[in-house]
C-alpha cells in the first residue's frame, strides 16, 4: 500500500481524532448537519501522525456503534491508509438531505474547524429549512382569528390590488386562505406578526438615542404589529438623526440628512422581516452622535459568510417566508437577497462610509457611520457654509425655476422618501390636512419638477427628483 497525503490542518469539513470515541460520533453528526466531511481517526489536533491498531472486526464495531447512537441512523463511510508507514482510518459522513441528526438526543453543526451544540430555537429552523417550510408559516399557540385586527388586513389588501390590479382579493377571509394564513380558526406566526390587534412580547424593539456610551437622552419600546413597526422605527430615527440647512446665500437653502433615509429603511426592513422571533431577546437600534447600531436576534445561516454577503454571491434564504412573500407583494421589499447589496450602493452613493455588517452572538448587527467632517451644530439643526463654486451651481439651478417649498410639501417629500408607496389618504392623516389640500400640493410639486411618478395610478409610486 502506498502512503496516502492527508491534510495538514482541521476545517469546516476535516477533523484530526486520536482515538475512536465518542467525540467522533458527535463529529460525524456535525458533518451531517452541515455541508459533510471526513475525521481521520489516527491523526493528533496538530496533525501529526500517531497510528491506530485495528482488529478484524474494529471498523465494523465503529460503524455500528455511530449507527446505533444517531438518529435518524448514519452509517459512515470508512476506509484504511497508510500514513509513514502508520495506519489511519478515516470515515466520511455526508450531508443528510433530512436535518438535523442526533447523538443521544444531542445536535450539532459544524462550525469553522470545531462542533457547536445547537440552541432549540437552531434545531427548529435547520428542520423546518430541510422541508422547505418556515417557523411563520406553523399555528401560533393559544391565539385564534379573534386576536388579529381586520382593519390592518384590509389595507394590506388595498396595497397588493393597488400595485398589482389583476389579483382581485374579495375579501379578508379569502386573503387569509389563500395565504394560508389561517388553518380553521387558529391563525400562522406570520399572521400574528403582521395583523395582531394588540401589542405583544414577541416582536419588542428597543430604541434608544445616546449622547454617549452611557448617556441616554430618549428611549421608546415598540411591541406593535411588524408592518406598523417599520414607520414607527423609521419615525424615532428621523427624530433623532441631524438635518443639515446649508446656507447658500441664495433664495433656496438646501436640506441634507445625516444619512440617507432610503438606506436606513432598507436596514429597518431587512431586521424585522429577518428577524428570528423565536428567540428571547428584543431587536436593537441605537443612534449615538456619530453611527446607529441595528441588532437582530438570529444570526447568519451557515450556508452565507459575511464574505459572501458582501460579495452578493449566495443564495437568499428568508427565515420568515411567509412575512418575507406578503412583504415583497406590498412591494416593501423589491427581490429576495438583494438588500445589502442596496444598502451598500446607497450609502456610498450618499458619500458615506459602507456600513458594517458582523455576525454577533444570538444575532446578526449593521452599524452605519456618519460623516466625519466637522460642522457647527445649532440644536438638532447643522449648519455648514458651501464653496463658492458650489455657490455658482446653485445660482443657475435658481435661475432655471427653482422655488421655495411650503412646509407641508416639504413633509410630503420626506414622507415619499420614507415610502414611496404612500397614499394620498395616509399622507392625509400624518400630515394633518385634508385630501383636497394635499392633492393641491401633489399638483404643485409635479409642475415645480420636485417630484414624479414612476408607473400607474394604480401600482405606481412617487419618486422623488433628487436634484430638484
């Protein structure tokens, strides 16, 4: 026999054992979980070369004991070699189609080059992802139709039939079944995140605005419906980011956020379709002077690094499938797996630096920075003068017809920038005027160039002409 080459260091799919035992069980049901791999049964942690002594029935003793002590059975592969004239057996498990796999009622994963006991919470998701389901789309305990708010069913109705005149929904109930958001009267996880008609413990989130690490001007606790807590997260945060005014000298002065809201949305968005409600802790968003945290209980899935994220080269897996496809109708969201690459381009289109994506323990967290050159600050308000070509720029933008903006329009505008979807009626209602008064401005706003819209009355949105 020949002398085999074999690696030199253990990895996500290789693994160095002494000895037989019991670790090499819990090993091989690691590799199950994962993507599959080999232990090499003779080789030291450091790689060096130690030998086993092998009986007739030593190989078909360990088979069978690694068969007897998993569930469901897995039987490794095994085979002998000869390594500096030392013999080294190794026995290769692959990747079970049916997940997870067990020892003695124990789940691991691979993780890196060593084994992680799984949370219950990562056993129920790597299962419900094995059959193609979700956690959201399985009954919620102890609550029924009677615990969510047709109101809020409604107007998500208005919304899908709005942007997509073909799906005729006749009613609530029928919306209900055919998203199998209902079984009888008990109703999905999604179904209770979205439409619940009172505030509950599962989907918290916990705002907080610093002026320091350990300084805390403002705190708010969200326990709404998912789809109200993203204008409610995006209210706080507008509230507690700078605007800048810039002086121009001119008849226009020009406004500037601190960041840009289109990405901060994106963000927002991302963390509560994402986010895993099965777990004990509250999402996360901290706003201190110079970067805003957003921390998501639920972390990556194994199958997508942070290389891979930033890179755009994996495949989007939603953890909420249900939420995630009833978003993407509503259009809050554009494609599955695209919003961190959106998030990337408009942050540094905005000029600002690419925000931070890690993996954390029991969650996954964004931090986006601001911009680091130093302006006076007047209250929440920044001033900063501009250069004189700058000046000049400006000067012929005015000469072609540029205007003063009402406060209620510009309220409009910062409301499309939030949702570009946003209807006639709902600015009605947040901004304080009657419909008549806010299609009156929507008229002058198309005239003066500020605003436009992309697509029909029905489906369509408003964009707003940044440039203007």
């Amino acid at each position: 026999m020949e002398s085999a080459i074999i690696p030199t260091t253990e990895s996500i799919t290789t693994e160095f054992k002494t000895s037989f035992n019991e670790d090499v069980i819990e090993t091989l049901v690691a590799f199950s979980n994962a993507k599959g791999g080999t232990i090499y049964v003779g080789v030291s942690d450091k790689g060096e070369v130690k030998g086993v002594q092998l009986g007739t029935e030593t190989i078909p003793n360990w088979i069978n004991e690694v068969k007897n002590k998993t569930t469901p059975q897995i039987i490794p592969d095994a085979e002998i070699l000869l390594v500096d004239n030392k013999t080294v057996v190794t026995l290769y498990a692959m990747e079970y189609p049916i997940k997870p796999v067990s020892v003695r009622g124990r789940y691991y994963k691979r993780s890196g080059n060593s084994n992680h006991l799984l949370s219950a919470s990562e056993v129920s998701n790597m299962h419900l992802q094995t059959v193609n389901s979700s956690w959201d789309y399985y009954l919620r305990s102890g609550k029924s139709i009677a615990d969510i708010s047709k109101e809020k069913i409604q107007k998500v109705i208005e919304i899908i039939t709005r942007r997509n005149p073909s799906k005729q929904i006749k009613s609530v109930d029928e919306f209900l079944l055919k998203n199998e958001l209902v079984k009888g009267e008990g109703i999905t996880n999604a179904c209770f995140l979205m439409f619940c008609k009172d505030e509950n413990l599962f989907t918290t989130i916990q705002m907080g605005h610093f002026a320091s690490e350990t300084v805390i001007k403002d705190d708010v606790t969200t326990s709404n419906d998912i789809l109200s807590q993203v204008d409610e997260v995006m209210s706080f945060v507008i509230k507690h980011i700078n605007k800048e005014i810039i002086i121009t000298g001119k008849v226009e002065n020009t406004e500037h956020w601190q960041y840009p809201i289109e990405g901060i949305r994106e963000i927002v968005l991302n963390m509560i379709i994402h986010r895993d409600y099965t777990s004990s802790f509250d999402s996360q968003i901290k706003i201190f002077p110079d970067h805003i945290l957003f921390y998501n209980p639920g972390s990556l899935p194994d199958s997508i690094t942070i290389e891979q994220l930033l890179a755009n080269t994996y495949v989007s897996t939603p953890r909420n499938r249900q939420v995630a496809k009833l978003v993407k109708e509503m259009g809050m969201i554009e494609k599955y797996g695209t919003g961190i690459k959106r998030v990337r381009k408009i942050f540094i289109d905005y000029g600002l630096q690419e925000p931070k994506f890690e993996n954390i323990p029991g969650g996954f967290a964004v931090t986006v920075f601001a911009e680091t050159e130093k302006v006076s600050i007047i209250g929440d308000i920044v001033y900063k003068d501009l250069e004189k070509d700058l000046e000049k720029d400006l000067e012929k933008d005015l000469e072609k017809g540029l205007v003063k903006l009402s406060i209620n329009q510009q309220k409009i505008i910062d409301q499309i920038n939030i949702n570009k979807y946003i209807s006639q009626s709902e600015l009605s209602i947040i901004i304080g005027i009657n419909e008549k008064n806010i299609r009156n401005n929507f008229k002058k706003l198309k005239n003066f160039g500020v605003i436009k819209r992309i697509g029909p009355d029905k489906g369509g949105y408003w964009e707003v002409i940044e440039k203007s």
